[in-house]
C-alpha cells in the first residue's frame, strides 16, 4: 500500500516536471536535505524540514512567484497513496474536507489546515505563520491549487467554491489564478482561506465506500502515528493527545515526548500562535464530536473519556468550546450534515 514516502517521492518527481523547463535537476532540487541524487526514488521519504528545503530550493532556482500553483495544479488525489484512497472513499464532500484538516500532515507537514463554520459558508484556511513568506505563499498556493485539480470527485467545482481569499499582494499577471480559481480572487485578505457553500459539502462521493474508507483511515492513522518528529511542533502536539486516550499527558510529558525541554516547547507553540492548553481543548473537543455523533455512550461516560470530572464540568467546557451544547450537537447528528458541522 503507497505510504508517506511514496506521496513524497511522486511530489518530487512532479515537481522536477514543472522545473524541468528551466533546467533544474534532482540535485539542484535537493541540495541540503542530506538526500543523495541516487538515493531510491521510490522509497524518499522527506521529513518536514528536507521537504521545506527542497521546495524553498525550487523557488530559489525558478525564480518563478507562481510555482506552487502550477505543482498544486499536477497534483491528484489518486496520487495522494492512502491519504488520497481515504478521500476518494468519503461519503461526502464535507467528510472528505473533514479527512483533509486531520490527514494534511501526511502530505504537507510543515503547514496546518483548519476549516472554521460561519453562517452560510465553510472556511479552509492555512496556518504556516511560523514558515517565511515565500514558503507560506507556496504551500497555500499548493494546497488550494491541488484541491481545484482534484474537483471532480471533491468538489463539484461549478458550486462549491464561493470565493479565494490571499493574505499577500497580488501578482501582476493573474491569469493563472483565474484559469484555476475563477473570477473570485482576492488579495490583501486578513488570511488565506477558501470559501465553500453548504449546500455542495452535502454532495455524495461517487466513490464512496464506508467499509474502504474505515480501513484507509486506519491506516492514515498508523502513518501518522509513526511520524511524530515532522511537522509544526503544535500539530506533533496535538497527535500526541489523540493517541494517549482519557490519559491526557502534561506539557512537560508531551515535552520529553518530543525531545525538548518544558520551556522550548512553549516557546515553540506560542511562536506558532499556540497555547498547550488551547491544544488540549481543541483534541478534546474533536473527540467530544467523534463520540457524541458516532456512539450512543451517555454524557456522563463521555466527559469521563476526555478526563472530566463530572458531566457538568464537560458541559460546560463544550459549550465554551463550541456555543451549543453535547445534546444539541447529538440532535443534529441525526438530522442534516450542515447543522453537524463544527465551529
């Protein structure tokens, strides 16, 4: 089964294409990753920092502003190995954006993606503060680029995207973004994000196979798993807490678990924009979710779960996190996929 290395072997196959017009070779391309030119193509498994490197290199030697749109462009989702069977086998296009915010470490290590619920539309937006703005614009660029490519079984593209909004000043060519994104493209926004309207999340997968989805997922998880030294040191948190049950290790625990001092750790998160606690709430949170709209468990067994005391401590905690309350979000499990959706 294709694993992370075979998604970052294809990555660096394809992205020697796009600079193959410029004269641009493996070598060139990985200078400084520690990677030999004749290490095994199809075994590369690039850690967060070699692949940071590699790409950094691309735009050093292109010298090309737009390069991440036309990777993002030749990348598919049957090329994503198991990260990419797990979407194709979505039931929805909502569960297959749910898949993306918690599998996108698989693929782009160094960036993280949250989606974030308003009134009428569903926001993807890109965390990667902590990368310099060139690397920044490149992975969004990537990302957003590869999710258009892959419309047709994500995305209905006709009707899901409302707009694209850029946190950078725009290109003085744009022809390329309205080639891939449409007419509604705008810059200077507060952050960069991609808009999606309810109704198309909704939209079944022709794909779809709960019993093939299970088993992807899975293995997703094992995957992840296994790779807790790449990434953005609150995503490595964060997977850290999802593996550890209702035993939900300290800061200083988490700490020795990755290798660093108490204090280096928080010195990392808050230079990301994060807190540990604030990380702590968002892994409970997701599995308060999980529970509360996939198992019949009572309330009281559920705050247990996540190591609450009582009911009432977890009830309020949720309704802090959330602004509903574990019955409401229950209710709305068995109702529409657009009131499930969270904050």
């Amino acid at each position: 089964m294709p694993s992370g290395g075979f998604v970052h072997a294809y990555y660096i196959s394809t992205l020697l294409q796009v600079l193959e017009p410029a004269g641009i070779s493996r070598k060139q391309l990985l200078h400084g990753t520690g990677i030999a030119e004749t290490d095994a193509q199809a075994t590369l498994n690039l850690s967060a920092s070699q692949l940071d490197t590699a790409c950094t290199n691309a735009l050093s030697l292109s010298k090309d502003s737009q390069l991440g749109l036309k990777f993002g462009s030749q990348i598919s989702i049957a090329s994503q190995g198991i990260f990419g069977y797990a979407l194709m086998t979505s039931a929805t296009i909502g569960d297959a954006l749910n898949l993306l915010v918690r599998y996108n470490r698989v693929i782009l290590p160094s960036i993280g993606v949250q989606l974030e619920r308003h009134e009428d539309q569903l926001e993807l937006w890109v965390k990667a503060a902590h990368l310099p703005q060139d690397l920044q614009r490149f992975y969004t660029e990537v990302l957003y680029a590869a999710v258009i490519n892959s419309g047709g079984i994500l995305l209905g593209r006709q009707t899901a995207i409302i707009n694209l909004q850029l946190a950078y000043a725009s290109s003085k060519n744009l022809a390329q973004y309205h080639a891939i994104f449409g007419p509604e493209v705008r810059f200077n926004a507060p952050r960069s994000a991609m808009f999606f309207d309810y109704a198309s999340l909704n939209s079944a997968i022709s794909t779809s196979n709960p019993i093939a989805r299970d088993i992807f997922k899975r293995e997703c998880d094992r995957l992840i798993s296994r790779d807790v030294s790449g990434g953005m040191v609150s995503e490595r948190v964060q997977q850290i807490l999802l593996q550890t049950g209702s035993e939900f290790p300290t800061s200083a625990k988490v700490a020795q678990l990755l290798h660093m001092s108490e204090s280096t750790l928080q010195r990392h998160l808050t230079k990301e924009g994060n807190r540990f606690q604030s990380l702590l709430d968002q892994v409970r949170y997701r599995l308060a979710g999980e529970y509360l709209k996939g198992t019949n468990l009572p309330v009281s067994e559920i705050a247990c779960l996540l190591g609450f005391s009582d009911a009432a401590n977890f009830r309020r905690s949720f309704r802090r996190w959330s602004g509903t309350t574990p019955s409401e979000v229950r209710q709305a499990a068995t109702s529409t996929a657009h009131q499930a959706w969270p904050r």
